[in-house]
C-alpha cells in the first residue's frame, strides 16, 4: 500500500492545487448528475473516463491515453445506439486505433515525470493547415451532399477537424487546443438536439461542456510546456 501512495504522490508532484481541483470536481460533477439524472451506467463510465482522459492531455500526461481508449469505445456504442453513424466511425475506427499511435509517439517524447514535450506550429505551417482545412472541409461536404446526409457542412466541419485535431494531438502541437474547442462547441449543440428523446444523454452534454472548459486550460497549459521544452 505504502509503494501504490508513494507512486500516486511522485505521479502528482508537479500537479497544482488548481489542477487537482479541477480533475476532481469535474469528475466528481459529471458521476452525480448523471447518476441523479438516471443516466446508463455506459454513458457514465463514458463520461468519467473522458474527463479524466482530457485533462490528464491538458496536463501532457501520456497516461490519457488510457482512460480514453476507454472513453472513445464506450461513446461510440453511445452514438451507434442514438444512430450517429458518423460519430460511430470517427470513434471506433478512427479514435481507437489512434489512440496506441498517441500513447507510442508520447512515449519517444516525454520528460522524467512522464509529461509529454510540447511544441508549437510555425506561421507558415498554421497557414497551411488553414488552407488545407478549409479544402478538406469543402471536398467532403460534396461528398456528404452526394450521400444525401444531413447538416452536410455542420458533419463535414467537425469530422475534418477531429481528425486533424487528433493528428496535432499525437504530434504534440499546442494548436490541437484550438480544434478541440471549435468541436466541443458542435458537440454540445448535437447532443442538446437529442434532449427529450429516448437515447437522449445529459451525461454527452456535461462531458462536451466540461471538455470545452477544459480546452480553455489545456491551450494555455501547452503553451507554458512549449515554452519549458
């Protein structure tokens, strides 16, 4: 017992007050209102293990990886069951897998108390990836458009953002922050959609809205790791 405390307080040592606050009340949060509000017990796990997951990231802990190996396979048989078959793809088939080449990549890039290296893209990459984006973006609302789906540009904007906002993750660049909080902001409009239907979920919303907070601090974190690299 004294080796799992002394590993727990080494695992925490560079953690402020503010962080610890913070992985606990959203934590804490999300388990009783979901539990109040009578959530699935998949959505809850769900949830908890995705907020812990990006705030360990916001912190640069490798260890994110695992709680949200967890997350991405539980929400995308959350979103198979609400029939948000983009959703359903993007998670299980992309998140999930990727997920190994995060937790590999950080592994080759991080300090002694297991935080990952940070960096930042230059201006020149930045205005690449805008241009980049914004084709990508046009390229598959065409073929969502062709498919017949709904909200084809609202669908094609936030698929092409995750991807590319998971692929920053992975190459450790400060700007994945951004991305994320552009996505979080559609996810919590989806979700709110889906309130007052049977596979409605209040737990999707509290943990897209916890992530959106958690994205304001993730981005200013990074920027300080960057900085310290």
């Amino acid at each position: 017992m004294s080796a799992l405390v002394m590993k727990t307080k080494n695992y925490f040592s560079d953690w402020s007050i503010f962080e610890i606050s913070w992985l606990i009340i959203s934590t804490l949060t999300m388990l009783i209102l979901s539990i109040v509000w009578g959530d699935t017990p998949m959505a809850l796990i769900s949830g908890v293990t995705g907020i812990i997951s990006v705030v360990l990231c916001a912190k640069g802990k490798i260890s994110t990886y695992a709680f949200a190996t967890i997350n991405v396979g539980l929400y995308a048989i959350i979103a198979y069951q609400n029939r948000l078959f983009g959703e359903v793809m993007l998670n299980g088939f992309y998140y999930l897998p990727m997920n190994l080449v995060g937790f590999y990549m950080w592994r080759k890039q991080k300090n002694d108390e297991g935080t990952v290296i940070a960096r930042r893209l230059t201006a020149k990459q930045i205005f690449l990836l805008v241009i980049g984006l914004v084709i990508a973006i046009l390229a598959y609302w065409r073929v969502l458009i062709a498919l017949g789906g709904n909200l084809q540009l609202i669908d094609s904007t936030t698929t092409i953002l995750s991807i590319v906002a998971f692929l920053l993750q992975i190459g450790r660049f400060t700007e994945q922050w951004i991305l994320w909080m552009i996505i979080n902001v559609f996810s919590i409009m989806m979700w709110t959609l889906l309130l007052g239907t049977p596979d409605g979920s209040v737990t999707m919303i509290i943990m897209f809205s916890a992530y959106l907070i958690n994205g304001i601090y993730g981005y200013r974190n990074w920027l300080k790791l960057s900085k310290n690299k």
